[in-house]
C-alpha cells in the first residue's frame, strides 16, 4: 500500500519514478488544461517524452472525490492515449504484452516486473474509423516496437459477468491476427482476476503481497486461448464457466450485490443471444447457474432490461451509427469579445471566398451558438448558390469546427433533427437540402422554421407499458443549411433565415487549403466568452432593428447584434450595417426567392423608364445587368421562366400598345401595381432615404473603421483573406466605400 499516495499495489517510490503526485484545481488549469483535484497521471511515448494533447501535456488525474460513474478525469475534447509505464522499454523484447484497463494496473505490473500497458477503459485498445474498430496508433507502435509473441488481455473480477469484455476481446483478436504487420503475435490470451476476491491486478497484489507473483504466472498460464474466429458469446461462456462456483455464489441470495449481479449476466445475456449459435452456449451454462430451466430463460433476460446508459470518464469508441457530439473545455483566460470575433471572422476569410459583410455576420452567429439558450430565437443560416461548385460545403467546413458540439448530416429526416436536438445544447448544420424529395424537405422545413423560437417543438405518439402517449421534443437551436437555391423552401421558413448567397470563385482568388484544421482553442474561447458574459447578454434590453425589413427580420438579427453589442468595439455598427444590406431588401429579407428578385427588378425598371414594355427588352436588361446571370441554371431569364415565375403573383404578360405605337406582348406597371403594393410594401420606394436609427446613420459611419477588413482589426491578420479591391460580389471597390454608396 502506498502511504502518501494511499493505492493498493504501487510503491510511494515507483509511483514518483512515474512522475504522478498531487494536484489542486488552479495547477491542473495551469498545467493540464482541465479544472480538478486528484493524483496526476502524467502520459509519456516509448521515447520517454511527455505526450502533448493541443500544446499541453496529457495526463489523466484519478479524483479524490470520484464516483462511481466517473473517478478519473481529463480535458475535455482530448484524445484517449495508452498509458506507457517509465520503465517499459526495461522489459526483454518478445515477453508477453499485457493490456489492461487504467495506468494504476499498468503500474502495480510494472512494478512487479511485468510488461504491461493501461488502455484508457475495455475498449481502449481500439479507435473507430468509419464506423470499423482499427488499433490505436500508439498500441500499434507499442507492439511494433516490442514485438511480443503472446497477448494477455487482462480484465477485473466483474468483466466475467460483463459481455462488453468477451465482445471487446472477440474483437481484438481479429484486428491483430488481420494485421500483416503484427504477424509476430502467435496469439492472444484472455484472463479475469477472480470473481470471488479484490477487483483489479493492483487490488490482487495489495492484498497477496509476495505471493502475487507466483499468482499471476498461474493466471497467465491458464488463461483462455482466443480460437481463430472466436465469438464473444464463446468467449464470455468461457470465461464464466471457469468462475461458474463463484458466480453460482454471487447471484445466489435476496441482496442487493446478489440481485445486481444476476440483472448483469442476464442483461449480458441480451447482448450476446442475436449471434449466431450464441444461445446453445448460453442456455445450459445460465440455467445451470440460476437454477431455473431452459425455457424460462427468454423471460428473464427480457425483464432483466438493457444497461443504463452511464457518462464515462472515457471519451468512448465511437459505435457505427452512435451520434457523438464533441464538447470542449472552457479557455483558462479571460477573453476579450471584439478580438475573439475579428478572430473568427478571419478565420472564415482564410478558407472561404464570401460576400460583403458575411464574415461579420457567421462570426456573430457562430458566437451566438455558445449561448443560444439566452435568446427568444435562433436565426437559421441559408448557404446558397445558383449551382454546384459555389463553396457551400466549404462554409459548412469552417462552421462545423467553430460552433458549439456541431452535428452536420445530409439526406436527414425530420425524426433526426428532433431526437437529435432535443438532447440539447448543440448547432444543426444541413448540408444538400435540395437533394432530399419535397415531401422529405417539407417535413425538414418544419423542423427549422418551428425550432426557430425557444418554444419550439416537436410531439410523437409512443407506447409505454401498453398506452399510447405523447413525447414532445424541442426543436431550438441554432440551424445552418446548404442548398442550391432558395425556391424550393416554403416562404416562411425564407422569412426565418439569414441568407448568404455564394458564387463560384474564380481561380485567380486563392484560400487557404482546409486541411487537418483545429479550431479548438476558438471554440474553448467562444465558451469562456459566453459564460463570463452570460448575465451581460441577458441584460442586453429588447431592441428595434430598424434595419430590417420586416418584423419577423428584425427576430433574426436582434440576438446577433445584442451579442456584438456586448462584444464590444465597432461589432454592433458592423452588424447593424451587415443586417441592413442583407435584410432590408423586402418581405423576406435575405432570403427572397428568384421571384421576390425579379418583382421588385420590375418595380424599379418601371419607376425608371416608363409604365410598360415588351418581354425583350426588359429580359434583355435585367440580362444585361448581371443580376440574374446565374439563374435559371445558368441560362439567365427567358419569357417562359419570367412568365412561370410572375404568375403566383398574379401577373401575366399581354399585347400592350407600346409608346411607339406598336403593340408587342408584354408587362404593365398598372398589371404589377397590386403585387408591388402587397409583397414590395416594405420596401423604400426608389431615391427615398433608407430607414435607419442613429447607430447606423450614414453620416455617423466612418469610412475607414466601421467595416475595415476584419483581418486587420486587433493585429490578428488572415493570410489569404479576401482583398478589400475584390470582393465575392465581383465588385472593385472597397467593402466600406461599397456598402455606404448602396445607402446612399
């Protein structure tokens, strides 16, 4: 036992020799990146070198007030490791390796001279890779390097009643005999410290003291030789059937340890009887041990229920199809809002072509994420594009590693969405909306319109114990999309969203290549942020966005400017001025369809150049003036697709005495006049003064500062940020001098 460090089976003296010792709460933030008090558990690689996890070192720590679900701790958002002990490479090469669960096993046999690694839980020694279990790197370099003949796998006293043990053994023995690259390993033995006595391999050699030794060679040689192909039905009768008499014990009885333990086999049970042949194997051995006959079996494992599902201290395997959101630890230092969202925004800028004034806004937005809860409404952000190609995904790409535990799906359902929001505290990021069937995309659209306010939600009918009852699910959070165009989504799921229309670059702009990028130290300051500002935001009072056109406008961009407000700097003017160039344009804002586009291009032709006109000549205009060059699948407008598109309004085109006295077939303004009036109300009328409150008077912006390329704001500069000369809009202005003279 040791004394000052108070563990089973370790020496004092070999525990420093590991480098562990006692850590309090502000040197674990300090030194490990995470906020807890325990013994440290420093990691290090064959070489002896401390591992570092996002530039600091990685240690595990044991807590000193652990529960049972969770008596270890480490960063949040860290990679799982394999414990190496100090002395491992001391160890002749070939000798038998031992993989065991946690560093103080791997200790204790260290200790006592063994070669022994500790894997971060049973499932350790494997990671997912696209959804099929792969040794972990670092398990594989171990085993290169020390190139044993033969594997123990090494489990407590309580794995013989757990099946997750037998499957997690079943498949480790098929990726190293898989492994070309292992084919030294002659094969893998599998062994339980006994039921009937201490728990783990430390707890066994605090208790027998000189004797483990002799112990653990009996055990090792003993231990169950996985066969080739070996299932972990075969595997768990196995190991059970050597422990049979101490199991028959343990679940024999009315107490509580007696009750758990034969809830546990039979919930094993459950695991293992869909394989194949699994249940020959196991009806015998559990009628045997619970002495019930064969028949009554199927009942009881179907009473004993599934396991709990318990929070680990483990970041866990992913499973394939297991949904997995990544969380993050809070930055250790205060954070200053403007500069984190002149950070973000050149974050953006380096790997995304964008239009005028959506890296503010995405910077906002990806901000508001780490709070969303605080707020009425979360606005949906529409990514879109005329066609493929157009850097959509790209947007998605930097989003998903900015904003708070992302979950991005395509070709989703609308029962998705809500079993996955209702977990809460996440963003939704939609990727090829357009290619799901409308009947799909409408029951998506529901989703995203209804989640758009903090009582949203969503209600199914299920059976509990033989009655029907409902289940209601919230919808709310934060919600991106990426489609080709905005025509196919209902009108009122456009009238939620902040629209960011996307064009193809040219290949003369360049960005910077996504690669293997980590935006982790963003997001663990987006955290901190939002915490240390939370009672600030609530306190922000409601507000008139006088820069939308609508109210339901104004919804959307209140969070994002009552978020830049408190942030600090010029964020509110550049955020008041994004919303009045994106969303003062008409009833739905940024997000008005090809249609809305082409009413109010007729409302302005009409106020300019007389009362009516033939199809050619204004298609051939609005052709000319680029603004609809993309639509129509790149073809522009026809009279057919303007004809198609006007008719909801309740326009159509007519023969018209033109003012040379010709007739032709055409538009009038006195045919439009009653759509302009309805769906074009909001909208200033042509040369009248835009609506703004003083924040955001022309003459209060200043030039050179309100929207200066936000590369340049705090000294934070994007290498590859859009040139102020040259933005995704095609226009070679400046941003500022752009936007002020459309005001104007």
């Amino acid at each position: 036992m040791s004394a000052e460090f108070e563990r089973p089976g370790i020496s004092d003296d070999f525990f420093k020799f590991a480098g562990c010792h006692h850590v309090g709460a502000d040197q674990c933030v300090d030194r490990y990146g995470c906020r807890a008090e325990g013994i440290a558990i420093p990691f290090r690689s064959l070489d002896g070198q401390p591992i570092l996890d996002n530039e600091k070192p990685f240690a595990r720590i044991r807590l000193y007030n652990g529960t049972q679900s969770q008596k270890y701790h480490q960063r949040v958002g860290s990679e799982t490791h394999i414990y190496i002990p100090p002395n491992f490479q001391e160890h002749p090469r070939g000798a038998t390796l031992i993989l065991t669960e946690g560093e103080f096993k791997a200790l204790s046999l260290a200790e006592n001279g063994y070669a022994a690694i500790g894997l971060p839980g049973i499932s350790g020694a494997m990671t997912n890779v696209d959804g099929e279990p792969r040794l972990h790197d670092e398990l594989v370099g171990v085993l290169e390097f020390h190139k044993p003949a033969h594997v123990l796998f090494l489990g407590d006293s309580d794995a013989v009643l757990n099946s997750d043990f037998s499957r997690e053994a079943a498949k480790l023995h098929k990726v190293l005999f898989d492994s070309k690259r292992l084919s030294f390993i002659q094969e893998l033995r599998v062994a339980v410290c006994p039921l009937d006595g201490p728990k783990g391999a430390d707890d066994v050699r605090g208790a027998m003291g000189t004797e483990f030794h002799a112990w653990f060679e009996a055990l090792t040689e003993n231990a169950f030789i996985v066969p080739s192909k070996a299932t972990p039905a075969e595997i768990f009768c196995a190991l059970l059937r050597r422990e049979s008499e101490a199991a028959r014990t343990s679940i024999k009885g009315d107490g509580h340890d007696a009750h758990r333990n034969r809830v546990r086999l039979l919930q094993s049970a459950g695991k293992l009887q869909h394989e194949t042949g699994a249940m020959l194997l196991l009806k015998p051995l559990l009628a045997g041990l619970l002495d019930v006959k064969e028949s009554a079996l199927a009942k009881m494992i179907k009473d004993a229920g599934q396991p709990a599902i318990v929070d680990s201290h483990i970041p866990a395997t992913t499973e394939k199809g297991r949904v997995t959101l990544r969380n993050v630890e809070p930055w250790d230092k205060l954070v200053a809002g403007d500069v984190l969202l002149a950070e973000i925004a050149a974050f953006y800028e380096k790997f995304c072509w964008l239009p005028a004034c959506t890296a503010d806004v995405l910077a906002v937005w990806s901000l508001q994420t780490w709070c969303y809860e605080l707020f009425d409404f979360a606005a949906i952000v529409a990514v879109w594009s005329p066609e493929h190609e157009c850097g959509k995904g790209r947007v998605l790409d930097v989003t998903e590693k900015l904003v708070r535990r992302a979950f991005r799906t395509s070709n989703t359902s609308a029962a998705v969405l809500y079993h996955v929001i209702s977990k809460g505290n996440l963003t939704v990021l939609v990727d090829e909306l357009d290619s799901v069937s409308d009947e799909q995309r409408a029951a998506i659209c529901n989703i995203l319109k209804g989640g758009f306010q903090s009582n949203g939600t969503a209600h199914r009918m299920t059976e509990r114990n033989g009655e029907q009852v409902e289940v209601e699910f919230s919808t709310y959070c934060p919600k991106m999309i990426a489609t080709i165009t905005l025509d196919k989504l209902d009108k009122a799921t456009r009238s939620r969203t902040i629209g960011i229309r996307m064009k193809r670059k040219p290949r003369s702009q360049k960005v910077a290549k996504f690669r293997r990028v980590d935006a982790t130290i963003l997001q663990r300051k987006c955290m901190r942020w939002a915490q240390d500002n939370a009672e600030a935001i609530k306190a922000v009072p409601p507000m008139d966005v006088d820069e939308c056109a609508t109210d339901r406008q104004e919804d959307v961009w209140e969070p994002l400017i009552a978020i830049a407000r408190v942030a600090g700097g010029d964020w509110e003017k550049r955020i008041r001025l994004a919303a009045q160039h994106l969303a003062a344009g008409g009833s739905d804002g940024a997000s008005e369809t090809v249609a809305h586009q082409l009413l109010a291009a007729f409302q302005s032709y009409f106020s300019e150049r007389g009362d009516r006109t033939d199809t050619k000549t204004i298609i051939a205009e609005l052709n000319e003036s680029g603004d609809f060059a993309d639509v129509n699948f790149g073809r522009g407008l026809t009279p057919h697709y303007v004809a198609r598109l006007l008719k909801p309004y309740g326009i159509e085109p007519r023969v018209h005495k033109m003012n040379d006295g010709k007739t032709a077939r055409g538009y009038s303004r006195d045919d439009c006049e009653q759509a302009f009036t309805t769906y074009l109300s909001d909208a200033p009328p042509k040369g009248a003064p835009v609506k703004c409150n003083s924040v955001t008077a022309i003459e209060t912006i200043e030039r050179n500062e309100v929207l200066d390329n936000v590369t340049k704001a705090n000294g934070y500069t994007s290498e590859s940020a859009i040139p102020t000369n040259k933005n995704a809009d095609g226009n070679t202005v400046t941003l500022q001098k752009q936007l002020v003279e459309e005001f104007v």
